[in-house]
C-alpha cells in the first residue's frame, strides 16, 4: 500500500489537495491511504519515520517554517529512498533547485491554474501507483489482487501461501497481516509468480521464505505465523 503525504501552509488549498486525492483514490479504487496532512513539516517527517512505506509526496516549497519543502524532501529521502516527491508551488523560479539538491523529484506543478493543477496531481498519482506496482521497477516484486472492484498490490515478502477456497472459484491469499479471497485459479497463480513459491498440494501454494519447518513425517508445512499447509506425497520430493 501507498501513503499519501501533503504539506502545504495555507489551509484552503491543503483541504483542496487532499480532496482532489481522496476523489481520485476512490474513483480509480487504489490501493493507497493518506500518511500525513499538515502544515507542519516536522510533523510529516516524524510520520514518514515511524511508518517506514513507500509514501507519494505533495510538498510546497515555501512551508512558513523553519524548514523548505526541499530540505524536507531531503529529510524524506533519507527514510523514504523509493518514495515520489512532486512539488505543487507558486515559485516556477525554483524549479532548478529540485536537481541542485539531487531530489529526484516525479513532477514540479504550479498552482497557478486550478483545473491544470488537479489533472497533473491525478497524472502523479496513477504513474506513481504504476511504478509502485510495476516488478521491473520495485526493489521487491508483489502481487496484484482484485477484491470487490478494488485492487490490492502485496509483497511476496509478506505473502504466506495462497490456498483454494471453499468458495467456488475462489483462492484465499494469506499474507503475515491479513487475508483476502479472490476469483482466481492456483495454477494460473503458480505461473505468474517467481521461483520462491512452490506448489506443495493442489491446494496450496507456498512461499517457501516463509516457511518455518516442515513435517515430513505427516505432510504438514508450518508458516512463520503458525499457519499449515498440507503436503501431497507427490510434491514431498520437489519440496526437500
């Protein structure tokens, strides 16, 4: 999941920022939930300290404070080294500096046009969440997922198995935190996912990172969590 971030210093256009995200959240049904709205660049920065995610960054340039919106997106990158930083400022003169300071900033937006803020604000989002989602370029690789019409985008890292659900048609996705159902099939799931997932059982398919210790004696797999999978006598071999 995405965190969203916004630190701008005048309250009518931070409550309308966050309004034109929360419309787009819910219209695209993304994967996101905001971080931190304030005005205050201190205040972000200690949310972005505690959270440790991956965070989309709406910053002002000229905070009030006793700190910019490039000494805070500094700051940032040193938390939050995959995040994406878009600057939505009046000062077009300031552009040049998001490169002096090595920001690697997604988009540099002026306010100045309303309906021209709000459409690149929502381009940001949807490039952000793409990339986000995108193997090729995340440091970990994840899985995307559909659940009522809302799509979710996990780490194999946290995935624990997947395993076919009572319902028909149906696979239950077990994850370190929580558990989703969703219209799927285990062997189109086995082909779409990398080396560290083993078809253990038909059944169940298993991140074997996140294996604990297995019973061969009676076919059990016990997960870092406690959870069990069940072994067939046919995939024992490929298993050990």
């Amino acid at each position: 999941m995405l965190k969203l971030y916004i630190c701008e210093d005048i309250e009518v256009q931070r409550n309308r920022m966050q309004q034109v995200i929360e419309n787009m959240i819910l219209m695209e049904e993304l994967d996101m939930e905001f971080g931190c709205v304030s005005e205050d660049p201190h205040r972000i920065l200690n949310t972005v300290k505690e959270t440790g995610e991956v965070g989309i960054y709406f910053l002002d340039i000229a905070l009030g404070a006793d700190m910019t919106g490039l000494t805070l997106a500094q700051e940032i990158r040193k938390y939050d080294p995959r995040g994406f930083i878009i600057f939505v400022t009046t000062h077009s003169e300031m552009s040049y500096m998001t490169f002096i300071y090595k920001l690697e900033a997604m988009d540099f937006i002026l306010k100045d046009d309303p309906e021209e803020l709000e459409r690149r604000m929502c381009e940001c989002i949807l490039k952000a969440s793409q990339r986000f989602a995108s193997v090729n370029n995340k440091v970990h690789a994840n899985f995307s997922v559909k659940v009522n019409e809302k799509v979710f985008t996990v780490d194999y890292d946290e995935i624990l198995f997947f395993e076919t659900s009572p319902n028909v048609h149906k696979i239950i996705l077990h994850c370190k935190n929580r558990q989703m159902e969703f219209l799927g099939k285990i062997k189109e799931i086995e082909k779409e996912v990398d080396g560290r997932f083993y078809r253990c059982h038909r059944s169940f398919l298993v991140n074997r990172d996140n294996i604990r210790k297995i019973d061969f004696q009676n076919r059990v797999i016990y997960m870092v969590n406690g959870d069990e999978c069940l072994i067939s006598s046919r995939m024992m071999k490929g298993l050990k």
